[in-house]
C-alpha cells in the first residue's frame, strides 16, 4: 500500500505529465472544473482542479461538490501515473472509478 506522500507526489507528477504535454494542454483550455480523488484503502481524498489546461492546487482534503470524481486504491493511483497500469483497462475492470458527467468523461478520455 503507497502512502498519503506517496499518492500526493503521483497526483503532482499527474498535472506535470499533463502540462509537459501541449496536446493535453490544448484539449483541456477552457475545462473549468474541480476534481477529488479518493484513495480508498487509506481513507484520503485529495483535490484540485482544471485551469488553463492544466490540474493546479492539489491538496489533501474532500471537496463534496467537485464535478469530477476519481475513486482509487493508492497502489493503482502511483501505478497509473508511473505508465504501469492502463486507465481504460483499470477503468473497464473496474479497478479506477470515475464520476462525471458524459462530456467530461469524453473530454478526460482524451488525456488519460
């Protein structure tokens, strides 16, 4: 099981991935919108959100009202940001949950 550090440090490697890339940069300017992610074997949530293309002000704690909702162990969370898990194959199995609305899935599906 990773630690909080440890899922924090992935989820901050995840916005860095994200706006190292232009092409994930350009899909997501202009998706204004808060995510959580809840690390379910430790009992944590994170949040942040989307601006400018890019994930900014990760920081430990829930936002009930977020619009987009990532549900994760956090062995899998530090796996899908090292490229060691796939996200449509953890998705599909079930292994990542993801709450949003149908056009945030497609627009997320895009650069996870």
């Amino acid at each position: 099981m990773a630690t909080v550090e440890e899922c924090q440090t992935a989820l901050e490697q995840f916005a860095a991935n994200l706006a190292a890339n232009p092409k994930s940069v350009r899909k997501l300017t202009g998706f204004e919108r808060t995510l959580a992610c809840d690390i379910t074997d430790l009992g944590t949530t994170f949040h942040g959100r989307f601006e400018g293309g890019k994930l900014v002000d990760i920081t430990e704690g829930d936002e009930p009202d977020a619009q987009i909702r990532m549900i994760v162990s956090s062995d899998n969370l530090v796996k899908l940001v090292a490229g060691d898990l796939d996200f449509m194959k953890a998705f599909t199995g079930g292994q990542v949950k993801l709450k949003a609305n149908m056009m945030d899935m497609m627009k997320l599906r895009g650069v996870l």
